[in-house]
C-alpha cells in the first residue's frame, strides 16, 4: 500500500489494518467525533418520531416482557436502550451512537484498505462528515447500529472468520430488519466471485445469519404474530412511490454528490468488466446500493434510510478508484454543505402521505442544521411519555409529532 512521510503515518500503520498509512484523516475524523458529535449528545434523544416506543421498549425488555416499539420491532436496538438508559440516561445512548458513527466509518476504511486503497481514510471521513450520520450519531435511533454491525460483518465474511460474521450480521437485522436485504446482497456479492470450495461456507453464512434472526425476532412475533411484519409506512400508487423515491434521493444525497455521481458513472461502466471478477468490495458496494435503494423505492420515508445506500456509495467509489485527489476533497466539502444548506426539487401535496405534488425548487436549509434548530426547540422529555396528546392512536404524542413536523422538509 502506498505510504506518506508523515511521521503520525508510522503509529497509524501499526494500527491493524484499520486505517492504513496517512494519519490525517483519523485525525480529522476524532477531531470531528470530539468537537461536533459529543457537544450534541446531552441534547435529548434526537428528532426521530420513534424515539419514544424504543424507550419503551428498552423498558419492558428489562422488566421481562415485550412491546414492539414499531412494527416489525428492533430487538437488539431496543434492548441496548434499555441497557444503557437505565445506566446513564439518554446521554449513554446518545456516546454508544457516535461510538457507532465511528465503528461504521472505520469499517468502510477497512473494507476499502483491503482493496489497498492509499485513500481509504478519507473515505471514512466522508462517513462522519455526513449530516444523516452526524444527525443519527448523536441520537437514540437504530440507522447506525444496524450498519456498523452489518459493515463490520463484512470484513469478518471477507476475512472468512464466519461466526462472526453470522452473528454481526444477525446483530445487524435484529437492530434494523430491512438490513437483511443488504446483507444478503454482500453474501451474493462474495458468492459470485469466490471459488467453489468457499460457496458452501458462504451459503452456510447465509443460512445460520437467517437462524439467527429468527431466533432474534421470536418476541416481536410471539407477542403480535404475523402482524409483526405489517408496515406501517405510508404507501400509494407506483407513479406516487417513484416520485417520492425520486425527490428524497436528490435530498439526501444533495446536488453535488448526484452530480459527481453522474460524472465518474460513464468510467464506472467502462472499467466495471475488468474490475467485478477481482474486487469483492465493489461487487458488495454494487449490490448493497441496488438493495437498499429498492427497499426504500418500496418504502420511501425517512431520509435516513438511504444511509445504507450511501455507504454502498462510498465503497463503490473507492473499491473502483473513481475519484481523484480533488474529487475526494469535493466529495468531503459536499459533505458539510449538505448540512448547512440544500435544494428542494418539488413539495408534495400531502407532507409523508402524499398524492402528487409539484415541481417547485428552492435553496432551503441543511438537514443538519433544521435537526439542531428543532432539537432546541423540542421537549427532550417528550420520549418518556410517547404516548402524551395522542390523537392519531398510533402511540405518538404531540410533542414528538411536533418535533417530527420540525424537521421533516417537507412538512411545512
């Protein structure tokens, strides 16, 4: 691997092949951990509408019993609150979530230093750079921790270590179910490429990480039955879906990301022939995008659940060497100002639940910048009664709908 004559370089390479020889962008990124993710987390547990039922299931899990938080639930999330709110309140909650931040961004170095990327580091700044990893990093939510196991679970699958790989990635789906869709897309990944000899192990990966999640998801399902699998995402029509899916992905990814996308995307197709036999990253990148943008064009709602998607990004423009010096330093500058500012395509007729809406771009404010405005602006007690004003009978109170209102672009 191509190394630099930095003398933090030689320490950072004795670091287990975690982040490889330049030391700046481990700085950076602690720097970054430190001064703008730890500042937030005595700010309550964050903006998202769930924040109460996760409580209250961590609750009933330490008393011995069970109560989804959303259907179809999140066992290991749900129980890890419990854990750690009765030790330290939601402000534990809020440092296991930047330690998350920071396992998922170093399993993206690690995944891209096994392709021996000599910028794989910058790849895992971008990582905590992001607004929707800074925003979930700093919350009680599950986004993170469904990806730093299922990302950690790939480098043990690829290092062939397949317990743990089965059990990270079991860990992953119990936090977040819709996970599975990009676990398996990276067992396929590797399926595709591997030698036969390897296939039956990693047929054996998939079938005991499926075991496992059974094993996981028996109180969701003991408690409601089968109903434990009903979404209650808004739906509608294919054309409604589409344009939903279409509007929230400029969102989240911002126009400049988008751009460079669309740019490198003629170069990617030209080389994908030679580089998908030998790269297993890039065929876990290509797949894990294809997987979770097709589970949010089916459940197209929260912004963050494209943060799998974007992970996938990451892995694909580093595994297949897209980006040039200047394009990574685009690429972390994009990052910041996505937080700080953004551009709105159309707004729905219905904020969530919409029918239609209509073409009307504007310059609004970052999501990481609403996030922080709304979060002083909320009750940060409101969790501990979810239930409080609920007129919609759906277990959410005024206070956190209000809150939820808040931050939503869409719903003013």
């Amino acid at each position: 691997m191509p190394t630099t004559d930095l003398p933090p370089a030689r320490f950072v390479g004795r670091l287990p092949g975690v982040l490889g020889a330049d030391a700046r962008p481990l700085l950076l990124g602690a720097a970054v951990l430190v001064l703008g993710y730890l500042p937030l987390v005595a700010l309550g547990p964050g903006t998202d509408l769930d924040v109460g039922g996760v409580h209250d299931a961590g609750r009933a899990i330490l008393r011995g019993d069970y109560s989804v938080s959303r259907t179809p639930g999140a066992p290991v999330h749900e129980a890890i609150v419990g854990v750690l709110h009765a030790l330290g309140g939601v402000v534990l909650v809020n440092l296991a979530s930047v330690v998350m931040a920071a396992v998922t961004a170093l399993a993206v170095v690690r995944l891209l230093s096994r392709e021996g990327h000599p910028h794989a580091g910058w790849y895992g700044l971008a990582v905590v750079l992001n607004p929707y990893v800074w925003i979930a990093g700093t919350s009680m939510v599950d986004f993170l921790w469904a990806t730093g196991f299922a990302l950690a679970g790939a480098n043990a699958q690829l290092s062939r270590r397949w317990v743990p790989a089965a059990v990270l990635y079991a860990l992953a789906a119990g936090c977040r179910l819709s996970t599975l869709f990009v676990i398996g897309a990276f067992v396929l990944a590797d399926l595709l490429g591997t030698a036969p000899a390897e296939r039956r192990r990693l047929v054996g990966l998939g079938a005991v990480t499926l075991a496992l999640t059974a094993v996981v998801y028996l109180p969701p399902f003991v408690t409601m039955g089968w109903d434990f699998l009903d979404s209650n995402v808004p739906s509608s029509t294919l054309l409604v879906q589409v344009g939903r899916f279409g509007v929230k992905n400029w969102f989240f990814f911002g126009p400049v990301v988008i751009v460079l996308g669309l740019v490198v995307l003629p170069r990617l197709l030209r080389d994908l022939p030679r580089l998908w036999p030998s790269s297993a990253v890039l065929r876990m990148g290509l797949l894990g995008l294809v997987a979770a943008e097709l589970v949010f064009l089916r459940f197209p709602w929260k912004l963050a659940h494209l943060l799998p998607a974007f992970l996938c990004l990451l892995l694909v423009l580093g595994a297949a060497r897209l980006l040039g010096g200047r394009a990574i330093a685009l690429l972390l500058v994009a990052q910041v100002l996505l937080g700080l500012v953004n551009v709105n395509l159309a707004d729905p007729d219905r904020p969530d639940r919409a029918t239609g809406g209509r073409f009307a771009p504007e310059v609004i404010e970052g999501q990481w910048v609403r996030d922080l405005r709304c979060r002083l602006d909320s009750d940060r007690e409101a969790y501990r009664d979810p239930g409080r004003g609920d007129e919609g009978g759906d277990g959410v109170g005024a206070d956190l709908f209000a809150t939820w209102r808040c931050v939503v672009p869409w719903s003013e």
